[in-house]
C-alpha cells in the first residue's frame, strides 16, 4: 500500500516542485534586478550557470543520467548560443514588465515554427499554422495594448532579440542532440563549464566590475546587503530546481502532464506579476493573453501527438535543452513559458535516453 501512495503522490509533488521553482525564479530574478538593484545581467547568468554546473554533476552522481564526452569544438558554438539567448532573456525580464517577458515567451512557438521554414525548409500542417496564427493574434492583442510599454523602444527590441535568440538556440541544441547522439542532460553537463568560461570573460568587457574604483554601479562597488546576496542565491537555487523538477515530472509522468504544468505557470506568471510587480492587466490585454494560450494550447496539443506518432513508428525524436526561465528560462526553457525544451528520461545509471517533447 505504501509504494501505491509513494507513486501516487510523487507525480503531485514534482509538478509542485516544477510549478513553484519555475515561476518563482522569474519573480526572484525580478526582484533581484528591480528590488535590489543588481543590474549586473552577465555576472548573474554566470552565478546561475555555475549553479547548474554543479548541480548537474550532483544529478550525474547520484544516477539521474549518464554523463557522456562530447567534442568540445562541436559543443563550443552552442555554448556561446545558449550565453547569448541567456543573457538576452534576462535582459527582457530586467527592461520590461514580467507580463510582456511571459508572452515573449508564449511567442517563441511562432518564431520557431518561422526559423525551421527559413533555414530548413521545414514546413508545418494547416492545423498547427493555424494554431501559430492564432498564437499570433493573441500575442499581438495583448502586446499593442500594453500601455506600460508605450514607446520603450528598446524594452521592445531586446524582447524580440530575446524571443529571436531562444528560437534559433532551441533548432540549434535539437540538431546537436541528433549529431552527436547525446540526450539533454547531457549534453547541458557539457557545455556548461564553456558558457561559464564565455560568461567569466565577457563580465569585464560589458560591465563596470570596478578593478580601479569600487564605485557604486559597479560590480565591486554594488552594496552586498545581506538579503541581496539571499535573493542572489535563492535564484539560482530556483534555477536548478527547473532543470531537476522538469525532469522529474516528465519521468513520473508524460510529456501531457508537464504541458499541463506549463499552462499553470504561464497563469501564476502573469498573475504575480500583476500582483508583486504592478503589471497592468486591461480587458484587452486580457483578452489578447487569453487568444494566445488558446492557440498554444492547441499547437501544444498537435505537436504532442506528433511525438506519440513518431514513438509509434520508433523514430527518435531530439528536442532542446531543458531551460529554466533565466537559466536557459528558460530556461524554459521552455525552460518557465510552454516552450522550455525538453529532458531525458532514464532509469537510475542507464544508458538508453530518450527526450520527451514539451512543446
């Protein structure tokens, strides 16, 4: 009876997980930029990229996956990728509200859909164009009448660097899983250490460290208050507890499930951003955010049953890293939004890997 209740409630318990860490990361980055003033976008990424990098050796130990060696060469670029749509995803949520971050994210499905027909002639169903239209419209509602942006300009170029850069990263990371014959974790194990080294040099070119002169709005000069370095910690604490609960969920449960679980997040996002953050929330704003997680709903609904046609016929199906909001959120993957990537799912100390769609 017990191990009927322990495989009862686990499932719950790691969909809890997943619906706390992912959307509590996106209100604790916030918080960190906003609240306590940590502007210093390159040298959080890296905290969180360290986080993870420990983390996922913690993972490898203790049997969540098979650590695998991979060309460094080959994993290098993608190293630099996933710096980039890292740092550009934080930026988003640092310069805009978490409302327009969070549908930036619901708009990355649109984007990917366009990228694999410009670059790969990849072209999708009348049913699923017609979900991404509908994403569309949604997303285009919501956006022009989000009276908080106004005429940010440059809230609005980072946005779409963001939504353009996580697109191109997820294609990206899918063909190198195919290439290289690795699984997610994996393959997030390995390049990780490189974005870390990236990320270490890139912090003095881009940002006032204050080598010379501890000045205020400097990285040396910033004031390390005890609660800032709490709030520090506890995101990239979140950070892992993404990439680890996501995988949880979908090894307890299916790829449904956790879709499932994404649309709950999306839905706290917004509401603790109207909440914690002074989001605005008007009726057609409302009503545009509503249009567009209808049509993500739907897409992820077909794409779901692409996978389990593609299992029938036992093809494999490789599929992005996972992210979390800010880690990759991400991170969030489809990371925290509906498109965060996607994990593996093995049994303890087992070299057969397979990825599950979260589409």
């Amino acid at each position: 009876m017990s191990g009927k209740m322990a495989d009862f409630y686990k499932p719950i318990a790691y969909g809890l997980l997943n619906v706390v860490s992912a959307s509590g990361i996106v209100f604790a980055n916030k918080a960190v930029m906003t609240t306590f003033g940590f502007h210093f976008i390159y040298a959080l990424t890296l905290i969180h990229t360290l986080a993870t990098l420990v983390g996922m050796k913690v993972f490898a130990y203790i049997g969540m996956y098979e650590k695998k060696r991979l060309p460094k060469m080959s994993i290098a670029s993608l190293a630099a990728a996933y710096v980039g749509y890292i740092v550009l995803n934080n930026l988003n949520l640092q310069m805009n509200t978490v409302g327009f971050y969070q549908i930036s994210k619901i708009a990355v499905a649109p984007a990917v859909l366009a990228a694999e027909a410009v670059f790969f002639g990849k072209r999708a169903s009348r049913k699923v164009v017609a979900a991404i239209v509908i994403v569309c419209l949604g997303v285009g509602l919501s956006t022009v009448t989000d009276t908080q942006m106004g005429s940010n300009l440059m809230g609005w170029a980072v946005g779409g660097g963001a939504i353009a850069s996580t697109a191109l990263y997820q294609i990206w990371a899918g063909t190198k899983q195919k290439e290289l014959g690795a699984g997610s974790m994996q393959l997030l194990n390995e390049y990780s250490p490189i974005a870390a080294g990236f990320l270490g040099v890139l912090i003095p070119i881009f940002e006032p460290v204050g080598w010379a002169h501890a000045e205020p709005g400097t990285l040396l000069g910033y004031q390390y208050s005890a609660a800032a370095i709490v709030a520090i910690a506890v995101s990239a604490g979140l950070g892992l507890l993404v990439s680890l609960s996501t995988f949880l969920v979908i090894g307890a449960t299916s790829s449904l499930t956790y879709n499932v679980v994404g649309h709950i997040k999306t839905v706290i996002i917004l509401m603790g951003g109207c909440m914690f953050f002074g989001d605005q929330m008007p009726l057609k704003k409302l009503a545009g955010i509503s249009i567009a997680m209808s049509g993500i709903i739907w897409y992820s609904q077909l794409k779901l049953q692409q996978v389990a046609q593609a299992s029938r016929e036992k093809l494999p199906t490789y599929l992005p890293v996972p992210t979390s909001e800010t880690n990759g959120a991400a991170i969030n993957g489809h990371f925290g939004g509906n498109h965060e990537g996607s994990v593996t799912k093995t049994s303890s100390r087992s070299s057969s890997i397979k990825t599950a769609d979260l589409k």
